[in-house]
C-alpha cells in the first residue's frame, strides 16, 4: 500500500515531529509519498 502525505514547500520531508507516524506506517508496510501541496497543480 502507498500513502501520500501532504506537505508544505518548507517541510519538503514532513516535520520531525512526522517521524513517529512514518515509523507507525512502516512498521505496517505502508510507503509513504511526500506531496508539496503548494506544487501541487
């Protein structure tokens, strides 16, 4: 399964505060894609 993860310019990653979700995900083996909302077109 893939999940996208919405994200600003800024945080092109996520916040080091995402790191306990993308670890949650990964344990269940969900790939995580970032998407920068703001290029979003």
């Amino acid at each position: 399964m893939k999940l996208a993860l919405l994200t600003c310019s800024g945080l092109p990653g996520g916040d080091k505060d995402d790191r306990h979700l993308i670890q949650a995900f990964q344990q269940r083996h969900v790939d995580i894609e970032w998407l920068i909302w703001d290029q979003i077109k």
